[in-house]
C-alpha cells in the first residue's frame, strides 16, 4: 500500500498568509495545489514534509491571463484548462495551446496550474519546455518583495528551482514580439504520459527572413533546456527544410538524454533531431499564415 508518511494539513487564504507561514515553517513545509505530481511521490515516501499548505484559495489572486503590448502576464494559479481555453494567449503563443492538448487528461487540466508544473521541475515537464522556449521570466515573492527570475536560471537541477523556503512563484511573464509565432509537439508512450522527448519552438520573421529563434527540449537532460546557438545559426537567413536539418542535428548534439525504460539514449537524440525539425517548420507556416 502507497501511504504517505504523516503531515500537517492547512489552508491558506493570500499570498501574504502563504509566505508568513512559509517562513515560520521553513523547509519542513511544502505547497500543494492541484497535487498531481507532488501527492504520488510522497506515497512512494520520494518525498516528506511535516506540513502541507493548500493554497488552491489563491486562485482568485493568481489566476489570470492579463494581455498587455510588451508582456502576457499569466498567474501562478492558472489552471491548465484555463490556459487551453484562452483564445487571446493561443493567438499570440500557439505553442502553449499546443502542450495545453497532450498534457495529462481533463481531470489534471482542471485541477493542475502553471506554477506547479513549474516548481515541480520534473525534466519531462511541458509547460517547462513552452516557458523555455519563449524566455518566460518568473516573478519570486518573498518576505523582501518580488524578484525576477529568468526561465533559464529558474530551474537549478532535478526537482530543484531558485523559489527560497519563505517565497513563493507568483507570476510567470511571456515578452511580447511581433513577426513570429510558435509550436509544440511531443512523443509519449500513451497520451497524456511524461514525455519520452518534447520540443518546442518559437521563430520570429522579418522580409521573408529569420530575425529570431528559440528551441526549447525536454525529457533530454537534467532540466528542460534551451539550444545554445541556435538564433546565431538561423538568424539572417530565408527558412527551409535545409536551415530546419541543421537546427535539428544542433538540438541532437546538445541534448544529453539518458537509456531507461522509455527508450534508449540514440533514440531520444533521434526524436529531438526530428521534433525540432517538426516545430520550426510548424512555427514559420504559422507566422507565414500557411497554418491557423
């Protein structure tokens, strides 16, 4: 039988409850909200805590999409089905529509949110590799304020992100850019399962040409990862299957997947050769208005 070991349960009802008791509790404590990957790992004891804080009562102050000119500012309590369902964030950024689909089932995507995903820092996680891929900036509150943390130092190894005992993810922010658009896919053994490899893309056009690219992988190394060089190697140049080869073979070599039971260490190169190719070919017919 899967048990957890025992904890203290309880509720809080604002942030401001959530850090006070975060810091009074220091490491012993640990949030929950939707619990779908925290609450299995400590029945397999993966992970204990003395206390739980349930801060589902935060949705009303941390659950929104707000959609301004230079950023699309997105909750920490957002659920999943709330960013599958909002047009104005899938018009701007179809790639999180696009994980939004293959993530779980509808009774984690009503209960699931942003920040969890996140703060779980599990390697394979989607919504990991969509905030990669579009250079998210994460909003840390703590007893001193707010700081920002980008999305590629947020994650700092496995199961292990840059939120402190006593702080708490607020706010993940998307900067806004026109001339591009992006796209996610995603192999797994069953639907709605961890990924065996994900990659998503965002490009960015200008006069029929690369201005700026971005690749994010997951499910290929420690932490979700963006391809270093990939903008330098794309950038200046007309889109093609041809550019969409050498990006591809770029991801294979960076990435550091691992043999276990979802494949082996060349099949995941392999995949993230072929899903980057997918991606940025996806990307650039959307912002080319060759794909809706």
């Amino acid at each position: 039988m899967q048990v957890p070991a025992p904890f203290e349960y309880q509720r809080v009802h604002s942030v401001d409850e959530a850090i006070a008791l975060l810091d009074r509790l220091g490491d012993t404590a640990r949030l929950v909200a939707g619990g779908h990957s925290l609450i299995p790992m400590m029945k397999l004891r993966l992970a204990e805590f003395e206390y739980l804080i349930d801060i589902n009562e935060l949705h009303g102050e941390l659950g929104y999409v707000r959609v301004g000119p230079e950023w699309i500012r997105i909750g920490a309590m957002t659920r999943h089905r709330e960013l599958l369902e909002s047009d104005e964030l899938a018009a701007a950024f179809p790639i999180v529509r696009d994980a939004e689909r293959v993530i779980a089932d509808p009774v984690v995507r009503n209960r699931g949110t942003l920040g969890g995903s996140l703060c779980q820092a599990d390697p394979s996680e989607d919504l990991s590799a969509v905030c990669t891929t579009l250079d998210a900036v994460c909003v840390i509150r703590g007893r001193d304020g707010e700081r920002l943390v980008p999305m590629g130092d947020f994650h700092r190894g496995p199961y292990e992100t840059a939120v402190g005992d006593a702080e708490i993810l607020t706010e993940v922010r998307f900067p806004v850019r026109p001339g591009g658009s992006s796209a996610y896919e995603k192999v797994e053994r069953r639907a709605g399962d961890w990924a065996v490899v994900s990659a998503g893309a965002a490009v960015w056009l200008e006069g029929g040409m690369v201005t700026d690219a971005r690749v994010g992988l997951a499910a290929v190394g420690p932490n979700t990862a963006g391809i270093p060089g990939i903008a330098e190697a794309l950038r200046g140049r007309q889109p093609g299957e041809e550019l969409y080869a050498l990006a591809g073979n770029m991801a294979a070599q960076a990435c550091s997947p691992v043999t276990d039971r979802r494949g082996s260490a060349e099949y995941k190169r392999h995949l993230a050769r072929e899903l980057t190719v997918r991606v940025l070919r996806r990307a650039v017919a959307r912002a080319t208005g060759q794909e809706v």
